[in-house]
C-alpha cells in the first residue's frame, strides 16, 4: 500500500502478446498493489501472479485469448470497494458504455475496469467509476498513444484514476 489505507492499482488491457510492455509499465509504477489486465494478453500471466511478487494480479479473458482458461469477468472487493473487471467485448462497449454500467449497478459495483476498444477512457456513470486504460500496443482513438491506467484509492471517496503513456 502507497500511504497508510491507500490502496495503488495499474490497469492494463490489451497488450497482445508485448511481454516487455508488461515488464516496462510494472518497473515504472512500482511499488503498487494490484496489476489489473482486462484481457486480450494472448499470453500466459501465470508469471505475474507469483505469490513472490509484492502486487496481486486479476486477470480477465479477453475476445483474443483463444485459449485461456482465465474468466471473462471477475467481480471482487479491493480495498473496501466492489470492483468489476472485464474485457468489455460482451457488453458492446465498441457502442458506449452503458451496458457496462447496466452491469456494474447490477453488481452494486463501485468500479468497473475494461477494455477492448483499446482507446483509454475515464468515465463516471451513476456514482460508478468506470476505466479503459487503452492499448500499450496497439493504441486506437484521436490521440493514439500507447496507454494504461493508476488508480490509487485512499477510502471509499477518494479515488484518483490517471491515464499514463508508456515510456519508450
């Protein structure tokens, strides 16, 4: 944890088979808590989920992940929030957001993390805080930079979500 009840997350999604990126965005913003990947990795994470390793990694199946067993969603407490994670494929997010918002107040959800469109997006919908941390490989949209998310949460309240550009 950042400072005392704080909690730091780096989403990701669709890295499409760049370890180094990976490797890169986890040297960068270490130390955190929790490393997201909203899917489409189209490798094996199991390397990232070491128990040795000082952060948790949560991990969704994206519409490229042929052969993953890991879910299409996961929906968990972090650090005393309801937290929903997904590729965003099923919920048509590539037409807006609100099918995932639909989920997410279905949930009681106080966060929702996707990906997919690979163009990154902060967003707030009936009290939910809904993140796209875009694409470190392929980015997409008007800016096309190469992209991830931190969101650190100091209490239910307080949450401050950022949108990064990889270093080259």
């Amino acid at each position: 944890m950042t400072e005392k009840g704080d909690i730091r997350i780096v989403i990701l999604s669709d890295t499409h088979g760049d370890r180094r990126v990976i490797e890169r965005v986890i040297a960068e913003e270490a130390p955190f808590d929790y490393l997201i990947h909203c899917g489409d990795a189209e490798i094996d994470l199991s390397e990232y989920a070491d128990p040795a390793k000082p952060y948790e990694l949560l991990a969704v199946r994206g519409n490229c992940d042929y052969y993953s067993d890991l879910p299409a969603a996961i929906n968990t407490q972090l650090g005393g929030l309801n937290v929903l994670i997904t590729h965003g494929h099923h919920e048509n997010v590539h037409s807006g957001v609100q099918a995932l918002a639909e989920a997410g107040r279905s949930l009681e959800a106080d966060l929702i993390f996707y990906g997919h469109t690979h163009i990154p997006e902060i967003a707030e919908e009936g009290g939910i805080l809904i993140i796209n941390p875009g694409s470190p490989v392929y980015p997409r949209g008007l800016r096309r930079q190469r992209t991830y998310a931190v969101l650190t949460v100091s209490g239910k309240q307080e949450r401050n979500a950022v949108i990064k550009t990889v270093k080259d």
